[in-house]
C-alpha cells in the first residue's frame, strides 16, 4: 500500500515540475517512478552482490523485506537526485544564437 503512496506522490511531483517547463507531464512523471524503483533494483543489487561476496553467512538471514525496506531511501533520494537535476537543467535561461552575429564579420 506504501509503494502505490510513493508512486502517486512521485509521479504528481514530476508531473508538476514539466507542466511548469511546457513539457510532457506523463513522460516525465514515469521517468520519475523509473528513477525511484532503478535506484531501489541497483541499491539491492549491489547490496546483494557485496554481502555475497564479503559476507556469504550473513546472506541468509535478511529476508526480502528487509531489503526492500533499506532500499526504499535510497530510492526516494535517486528520484529526489534526478527531480533536482531536471529541474536545474530547465530553469537554465536559453541562449539563441543570432545569424547575424555569427556572420558579421563575413560580410566586410
């Protein structure tokens, strides 16, 4: 029932964030929830692959819960990360390039 909280909320941020840059809001409010579940797959993955190999014994005794609840942060601060980056790279002012400018001093 979190996991469906936590989609919501994350695909209505994202949403809000391209309306307010003209974009696409489906597009990028799944880009969100990708963001938010690839960082939670690659926290367990490497969680996974480094306990294994460091510590082999210890693997048995956490259960999928217990992963999947350590991965929940470090989903939300993946998805938190890449809201951050959009939202950087839009509001950066655009700048246009004049055909006359460049081809000033062609013209002498």
């Amino acid at each position: 029932m979190i996991g469906i909280l936590f989609i919501y909320l994350v695909w209505k941020e994202f949403a809000k964030l391209a309306e307010m840059y003209q974009k696409t809001k489906w597009v990028y409010g799944l880009a969100g929830i990708a963001s938010y579940y690839g960082g939670m797959f690659l926290f367990a993955f490497i969680f996974g692959a480094y306990v294994s190999v460091f510590y082999p014994e210890i693997l048995e005794s956490f259960s999928d819960m217990q992963i999947g609840l350590m991965s929940i942060p470090i989903g939300l601060l993946c998805c938190w990360g890449f809201y951050r980056f959009l939202k950087y790279r839009w509001s950066k002012p655009v700048a246009k390039i004049s055909d006359e400018v460049l081809d000033s001093d062609l013209s002498d």
